[in-house]
C-alpha cells in the first residue's frame, strides 16, 4: 500500500465535527484554538505515560523543578535548595505567593504526599524514593529530603519533562492511591481545566489561572523559566482525521495544530499565513514491544532471529516520505541519538540490504512453532498506524502467524496490561512511540528495562540490563555513564527487550499571527497572538 494510501486509510472516518464558520470567527482574540494529536482521556498526568495526557498536566499542575532545553533542571515551584551532610540532606524552600486553583495555599505538606504518589508510578522517582530515609515537610515552605546515600540527580527526578508528570496537587488528592485517577483536577498550574465544558474525543477546555505566580526571573525554555500566559482560553478541539485538522488550520478555524502530518507538509507550507516548524530537536523514537512472557517472543533466540528483518529506513520512509531524508535517523538504538548517552554500539545487524527469506528460516531453526502473534496497532494515530503496516508487513515475511489489532490508542493502554496468551485476551506484540527525551539516558528510559513483571509492559527479564541501569545512577562522571550505556546497547542488542524503529522529527503547524511557541513539546505559556 502506498504511504498516502496508509494515511488516509488511518484516518477514514474518524474527522470530529467542526465548530461551523460563523462560530469559528466569533471566538474571542484572546481564545487559542489548538489542535492536539488525539484526545485526552486520562486526565491524571500521574497515571499514565500518554503524551497528551503530559501537555494536559503541564497546564493545569506545576512542577518543583523544570527542565530547559539543555535537558538540565532548574528551579520552578521552588524557590531553590541547599544541601548538606555530605549529600544527603536536601532542603528544597518553596516560592512565597503559590496557590492551588481553589484558593489554597500551596504547602510543603501538599508536595510530600505529590511526592509519595508520583514515585509509586514513575521508575526514576522510586529510586529516589529508595533511596531515602525520610520525606517531610518541617514547615510551611520546606520539603526535606534525608537520604540513605546522595543522590545527586534528585532535582533531575523531580523535573523531568518526560512521562510521568511530577505534578503537585493537595494533599487531600495526592492521598489517592496512585492506581486510580484523582476525583478532581485541582493544580497550582498557569491554567485551570473546565470539566463542565468537557466533550469527550471533541472538546477539552483551559482558562487562566489568575492567580498563577510566574517565576520572577529566567528564560522561558520547555518546562522551565516564568510560564506568562497570554491567553484567557484554551479550547483543545479533537480532529483524528490529517487531512480534517490541516484543512482547519488553513482556513482560519483553527490557530495551532500539534502535528503537522508528514504527508500534508506540502499543503501547509505552500498555505498563506500558515508556518511549519520542527521545535524539538530529539523528535520521536519508534518501537515495536514484544511479550517476554508468552510465546513466540518469551524465546530469546527467535527475537535475536528478527534483527534481520528490522528495516528502521522503510520503516521511517513509510511514516515521514523519501523527499526529506533529513526529518528522520537511522540507525537507531537504544538511546536517543544526538544525545550523550547514544551510541552505535551493536547496530551492523540493522544496516544493510534486508534478506527475509534467510529471517524466515532463521525463526524456524530458532524454535517458532506457529503461535499466534497478535500485534496492537493503535489505528487512532495515522503515523503509529503506519509503523503498524510496515510492522505486520515484516512479521509475516519473517513467517509469522499475524493478527493484526487496529485499536484506540486508550484502549490499547489498557489491553497492554494484560500478561495472559492470546487465547485469553492478551498480545503479542504492538507499536507505540516515544519522545526522543524519553529516551535521554536509563533513568527516564521506562521501556530499556530488564525487571520482569515489575517493569515495563512487555515484561522483559535481564538481568544484566538492571545490573547496568543500577550502576549508571552512581557513575562519577559522563564519560562513565556513556560508557555504561554502551554496555546496555550491547545487552539489548543482545536479548532484544524491543524493537527500536527509528527517529523522527515532528513539526508542528501553527497560523502566522501565532507567537511565542517554545521549543519541545505543546506548552501553552508565552504564546501569544500578534
């Protein structure tokens, strides 16, 4: 099938009703209309690593640290910290005037049981947790962290841009289990989220938080710097279908569009009053996940089998087109590449001319037997539904026996959870992506785990992979993490816990009167219009 073939195909029938004409031109210049790649359907940033979910949380919930564009933490909600006792005492004091959007003051006892919650769901933030004696909050403004050993990565874990969301909210919310979504969406955030105003798979709406402090100093930069809101409202409107959402950004009903679809980025350039920009440079890594834990993946060799079939380049020419090499990398490992944990370590297996015939056999003497593969393929994304054709595609040439399961994104979440064969409702195999910061280095990397059923879903068991993860946390310097993270390219190469896919850049597609969008992923402070 043709790549244009494939996107359409992916978004057919899937185009949410538009606000009409005469409504759209009656919005307010101080309403930004904003096109986000698919809906919200969990609302909590803490309970899940939905991208969507991420850019809603940033907007509503504040964090104690954020990150800029060097990838480097700097103080938001906090004011700053001191440490002492060799490292292990960290006192973090909060920025005065910070308030929750009932009227609350914002408390450092309201950050401790953030804290406590957020750590049980994010890998990065349980080590901290592991890590320390005692979370309290001696007064008001101080979070106090006594720890076992330093740890001199804590403002890292606490400001992260990548998924979970390090979120404060009260403590009344915070106190809920960490499994299940908080009642209400109570934050200390630039904006407030109008439940009542909510259409699901439609409409999401956002307004500014009067109340909100920005920092007094700084750049804004990602996640960091003073977060200066420029609008009163935010309406978030659900268009799944390319070609619906890039035809509304034209004519003016629309203000920004998240992603600009690779396959209508010649439309949108040759548009008037309409710019196309790549604003993050670590774009997006793909993967194919696979179940360790029921055949045919939970055998090693029969992963190793599949290298040779891998073809990262069709893969990404599939998704961004051949016109532009220069929108995608390959090869990929295991880290995001640009960065200075990546390397090339172990990839010959991924370049050169793909031989599936000899694959095919390889997988037969490796031990396939014929067992089902299921293969997820969240058809609610037409750049994830086409790394899911080129995937199925590569699955049955290697001789495999495919099923494929075009399902919601959401809905895909759900089922990936599910550890049982396919007999019985579980997977075998499903494509998702990444933000290429969240694969930055091992402790933001969720997928490059080797903790069995503790970790990441797909469930891989290596052991090596843990000894070497556990290992880079103390490393003295870069040099000593990079090395370290060579080695871990090595095992995965080795074991395969997945699939990389390749890399991607994403642009975004915005109107010309439109300004003030920060590089990284969609934040909603210092936009404004011109």
């Amino acid at each position: 099938m043709q790549r244009r073939g494939i996107m359409q195909a992916a978004g057919a029938g899937l185009a949410a009703s538009l606000a009409g004409p005469a409504s759209v031109r009656a919005q307010s210049a101080s309403t930004l209309r904003f096109t986000p790649q698919q809906d919200v359907v969990t609302l909590d940033p803490v309970t899940t690593t939905s991208y969507a979910t991420r850019n809603h949380g940033y907007m509503v919930f504040d964090t104690l640290y954020g990150m800029d564009a060097n990838f480097q933490p700097t103080p938001q909600m906090v004011e700053g910290h001191t440490i002492e006792n060799d490292g292990k005492l960290w006192n973090l004091t909060l920025r005065p005037g910070l308030k929750f959007h009932d009227g609350e003051p914002v408390l450092a006892k309201d950050c401790v049981a953030s804290l406590k919650r957020w750590a049980r769901r994010d890998p990065f933030g349980g080590l901290l947790m592991a890590a320390t004696d005692e979370l309290s909050a001696p007064d008001d403004r101080t979070i106090r962290f006594r720890l076992k050993a330093p740890f001199p990565l804590l403002p890292m874990a606490l400001g992260k841009a990548s998924v979970p969301v390090c979120a404060m909210m009260p403590e009344r919310l915070a106190n809920t289990d960490p499994f299940r979504q908080v009642t209400e969406l109570i934050g200390s955030g630039p904006f407030r989220y109008k439940a009542d105003e909510r259409v699901p798979g439609s409409l999401n709406v956002y307004t500014k938080f009067e109340g909100y402090v920005p920092r007094p100093n700084g750049t804004p930069s990602w996640t960091a710097g003073p977060k200066v809101v420029n609008f009163d409202r935010v309406e978030w409107r659900v268009m799944p279908d390319p070609s619906t959402a890039t035809n509304a950004l034209i004519a003016g009903e629309a203000d920004w569009q998240e992603y600009a679809y690779h396959d209508q980025l010649t439309l949108l350039r040759r548009a008037r009053n309409v710019r196309v920009a790549t604003n993050d440079p670590t774009g997006f890594v793909g993967m194919m996940q696979v179940n360790h834990l029921q055949a045919p993946f939970n055998n090693p060799a029969i992963r190793r089998a599949l290298w040779g079939g891998i073809d990262q380049t069709a893969t990404m020419q599939a998704l961004v087109g051949t016109s532009d090499p220069g929108l995608f990398h390959v090869p990929l490992g295991y880290f995001c590449p640009g960065t200075p944990m990546a390397s090339n370590v172990g990839l010959d297996v991924l370049t050169g001319p793909r031989d599936m015939a000899k694959v095919k056999q390889a997988v037969i003497d490796a031990g396939y037997k014929g067992e089902p593969v299921l293969l997820m393929v969240p058809s609610t994304s037409a750049g994830l539904a086409v790394m899911g054709t080129v995937a199925e595609d590569t699955l049955k040439q290697a001789g495999f026996n495919v099923e494929v399961y075009a399902v919601e994104f959401n809905t895909m979440l759900q089922r990936r959870n599910r550890k049982g064969p396919v007999s019985d409702g579980g997977w075998s195999a499903y494509v998702t992506n990444w933000a290429g910061m969240d694969w930055l280095n091992p402790a933001m990397h969720i997928a490059l785990r080797g903790a069995g059923e503790a970790g990441y879903a797909g469930w891989a068991t290596i052991p090596r992979l843990e000894e070497l993860r556990t290992a880079w946390f103390s490393a003295p310097d870069q040099a000593a993490q990079a090395a370290i993270c060579r080695d871990m390219q090595e095992v995965g190469m080795r074991e395969v816990p997945y699939y990389p896919l390749g890399q991607y850049l994403q642009p975004t597609a915005f109107r010309s009167n439109i300004q003030g969008i920060l590089p990284g992923f969609a934040t909603f402070w210092n936009v404004k219009r011109a």
